[in-house]
C-alpha cells in the first residue's frame, strides 16, 4: 500500500464473498468498515476477532443499501471512523429467478437498486476525496453474468451488465487521478449461501448433490471446481496494491472458464 493503514468499505460483507474480502483487507493491514442488514450485535465478534488478529480497526454498520441515503450514511460512517475511506468494494447483492413475462415489478426494482445503483451511489460518495488525494481503488464484484447472460436471470444479468459498465465509466474519469476501478466477475463461488441451496435443488430435481454440482451449478464451468471466497479476496487485495495500479477499466473473470467458451 501507498501508506498505512488504508481504510475500506466493504458493502454486503456479513458473510460469503463480502466477509472473505473484509478479512483479506484486515489481513493486509486495513481498517475495514462491514457491512450487512444483521443487527450490530451479530457481526460485532467477527470485527473483535480481525482486529485483534491484524491489529487494525474493523467495525460494522448495517444500512438500507436499497436507498441513497443509506448508502450515503454508510459511507459518512466510515469516513467519521477512519478519517477517510480509500478502498470501496461494492459487493451487496440479491438475486431471484423467473421468466421474464412473470418477473415481479418490485423484484426487478430491488434487483437494480441494490446490484446496480447502491453501486452508483457509494462510487459517487467516495470519488470527490479519492481524486483530491490522488489515490484511491474501486472494486465492483460483478459476475460471469456481467459478460455472458442465462435465461430466466433478466434482472441479474441487466444490473450486472450495468455494473460492468460503470467500472469502465468511472475508470476513465479517474484515470488521471490515482483511482483505478475494476469489476472481478465470479462464476460460481463456494459460499454458505450456495452450498445450502443443494439439498433442496438435489430433493427437487431427483438427483445426487454431487450430480447437481457437478451437472446443475458447474454445467458452465469447465474445471467443473467452485472457486474459492480466499481466491477473490487475494485478486481485491491484489488489485489495491500499487502493482495493480495500471489495471483499470477491466472486466477480471474468475469462473473457471466459464466466459472462455
């Protein structure tokens, strides 16, 4: 890092992807600001535990990332604990499957609000500082999806298209100011989160859980293998440190060749 310590938001960092990236932060020596719609209490422990492992400061604050204003106090919330914030990983997402003539109006809007424009509206609340210091790092986790589309994921794969369109936007207007903005875009990624949906897709489909890993949730992937939350975690530190600073703008696939075909 340029100095020490750097300070970084981490939207949607409760768990999963989120939380790997939280910890690989503190692990390289940064304040980590988390984030999540858990109740204080909840994540309190898992931000003692960073900082006392990494000797950095590591809190939390829950916010209602589909609003503006709770982007905005997450953001000022960060700022008011660290001073200011260098890193910003907008990571908060939801998803929900359907055809697109039966995709409910309010799961779209809440779709785009929190994959797309909470994005938006935390790169607009930490851009004007970064360019004044002449450093900063914006990492979008976007996904396969921002590149490639599947059927029935109208809503995922416009807000993800969109985010991949933002990085190379604001790359450009940052680009002479210190600031790279990149999009790492996963495949398929073991997570809690994926890992309780195989039950119920092996019951629903009659199949084993390995069959529906291997041939369900790994059909697209050509190393048939999850990636790994420790691999985007080590590509988001990777990409903040000041051997990453020529790579802005870019689209970063870790889908085990997913995009490729």
């Amino acid at each position: 890092m340029t100095t020490s310590p750097k300070s970084a938001v981490v939207t949607g960092s409760s768990s999963g992807i989120g939380l790997g990236i939280a910890e690989g932060f503190a692990a390289a020596g940064m304040n980590v600001m988390m984030n999540g719609i858990e109740p204080p209490e909840q994540i309190q422990p898992i931000c003692d535990r960073l900082s006392e492992a990494h000797g950095t400061k590591v809190a939390y604050k829950s916010a209602n990332m589909m609003e503006p204003t709770g982007v905005r106090g997450l953001i000022e919330a960060a700022e008011a604990a660290f001073g200011q914030v260098d890193v910003l990983v907008n990571n908060a997402g939801i998803q929900f499957v359907s055809p697109v003539e039966e995709f409910p109006d309010d799961k779209w809007q809440a779709i785009i609000n929190l994959n797309l424009s909470a994005s938006f509206y935390a790169t607009k609340a930490v851009m004007a500082g970064m360019k004044a210091r002449g450093w900063g790092r914006i990492i979008n986790i976007a996904s396969a999806h921002g590149l490639v589309a599947s059927p029935y994921k109208s809503a995922y794969v416009a807000a993800k298209h969109g985010i991949v369109g933002l990085t190379k936007t604001v790359a450009l207007e940052a680009a002479e100011h210190g600031v790279t903005v990149n999009a790492i875009c996963p495949g398929y990624v073991w997570t809690p989160l994926v890992e309780k949906q195989i039950p119920d897709t092996a019951k629903a489909r009659g199949m084993t859980e390995e069959q529906v890993k291997r041939d369900v949730l790994l059909a697209a992937q050509p190393t048939k293998k999850f990636a790994t939350v420790d691999e985007m975690s080590a590509l988001a530190v990777f990409l903040c440190s000041d051997v990453a600073a020529s790579i802005t703008g870019t689209a970063l696939p870790v889908d085990g060749g997913w995009t490729a075909q």
